[in-house]
C-alpha cells in the first residue's frame, strides 16, 4: 500500500478540481514548493496514483440532462461481466457495475430525454438475449463529486 501525506493529498486535491493548472499555479494554491509539487507529481504519476488527467464536461449544456439507474437481470448462464462489457459500449452509458443482490449489474446512463431513454431500454437493451429483466429509476436530482 502506498503512503500519501499532507502534501500529497493537498496536490491531488487541486488536480481533481482543475488538472490543466500549471505547477508553479499548483504550488501556489498549496503553498507548497514548485520543485517538491514536481517530484510529488511526477512520484505519484509513476506509482500509478495519477493513471492520467482528463477534463469533465458539463453534460446539461451539452444537452443530456437526464439521468437514469439502469438494473439489469441476467439469464441463468450468463457471464455477468462479459454482458457488462457489451453493453457499456453505447454512449449514453457513464457507469456500468456487477452488483449484488435481486438484479445482477446497474447503470447509469445520461440521456438528452426520456424519447433517447426509451430507445436506450426498449430497443438497445432488447437486443441483448442474455437480459432476463431490466428495471428503470429516473433521478431527480444527481449531485457528482
């Protein structure tokens, strides 16, 4: 297991929130050292802790503002990841899980409306012949960290 101090946890903190800030604005933002923010950076970077830097879209704008739990019941025999690997593929799926429990994987899925939710359920689910049952929960509210 790999260790992470105060610092550590005060640069990756500013990363999550805004991974194209610059070193120097880094340090600033921490009162840490730009020389000891680099090596920080460039230590966790090659010990997997940083696997990447990506940006995070404002979906609503984009104009896919609803959000939907997807639970998924598979038929007996059927290779519950390998289904999970399938179905992830479409692109209005964000998260796909292998649950436990009555139903056997969950998504999430962000859809523009409940016309594209109804084509992602009843028509893009439906091709799939290992799905047994599927159950729909809309969100009223999503709050993302």
């Amino acid at each position: 297991m790999i260790v992470l101090d105060e610092k550590d946890h005060a640069i990756l903190d500013v990363l999550k929130e805004d991974s194209s800030l610059s070193i120097q604005k880094i340090a600033r933002k921490t009162g840490i050292p730009v020389a000891t923010v680099h090596n920080r950076i460039k230590r966790m970077r090659a010990e997997g802790i940083i696997a990447g830097y990506s940006i995070r879209l404002d979906k609503e704008k984009l104009g896919k503002k609803l959000v939907a739990y997807v639970l998924i019941k598979v038929m007996p025999k059927t290779d519950d990841l390998d289904l999970l690997g399938k179905v992830v593929k479409h692109g209005a799926v964000e998260i796909g899980s292998a649950v436990t429990g009555t139903f056997d994987l969950i998504l999430k899925i962000r859809v523009a409306d409940v016309d594209e939710l109804n084509e992602f359920t009843l028509k893009y689910l439906k091709t799939f012949d290992e799905i047994a049952d599927t159950q729909t929960m809309i969100a009223f509210k999503t709050i993302e960290k």
